[in-house]
C-alpha cells in the first residue's frame, strides 16, 4: 500500500534539497507531492514525487474554500504546519 506526504514548500530550496529528494527515492513505499512556487527543474526528481506549481494566494485561498474559513491576510508560510491536520480535507 502507498501513502502519500503532502508537502507545502512556499520560498528558495535550501542547498541541501537534492539530499531531501534523495531521501525520497530510497522509500519507495511513499509518494510525495510537493506544492510549491519553486521551479525543481535542474534537480534529479524520483518517480515518487511530484511537484505542483502555486503560489501561497492560491494555497490560501484553497484552504479557505475547503474550511469554510478564510485565512488572514496577514497568514504566512511558516503557519501551514498547523493545518497539517486538515490536508487529507484540503488536497482530496
């Protein structure tokens, strides 16, 4: 059985990224789907990830259509981690 990891991943890769995605290769049991407004081309992607091009407004946005609640404007990247919870609600 396959599981999926959802990742929210708003700014500059860090210089080590490639290491992360490395990491995703070796386990093979997982997916990853990476929402970002990052460009991954120039990295070596495994077959278990994917990468979906966005920006924070529309994440936000999605967020809000999903909970029925909007986020503040004042919302940043960092805070998404507390939503964690609810990404099986948000990405269905």
């Amino acid at each position: 059985m396959k599981k999926l990891l959802i990742v929210l991943w708003f700014g500059k890769f860090l210089n080590y990224f490639d290491l992360y995605l490395k990491s995703c290769s070796w386990n093979k049991g997982w997916n990853w789907m990476i929402f970002t407004d990052q460009d991954p081309a120039g990295y070596d992607i495994p077959g278990n990830v994917e990468f979906v091009r966005t920006s924070f407004e529309k994440i936000k946005e999605r967020i809000g259509e999903s909970l029925g609640v909007p986020l503040s404007r004042k919302a940043r990247t960092y805070k998404l981690c507390d939503l964690k919870p609810f990404y099986g609600n948000i990405f269905s």
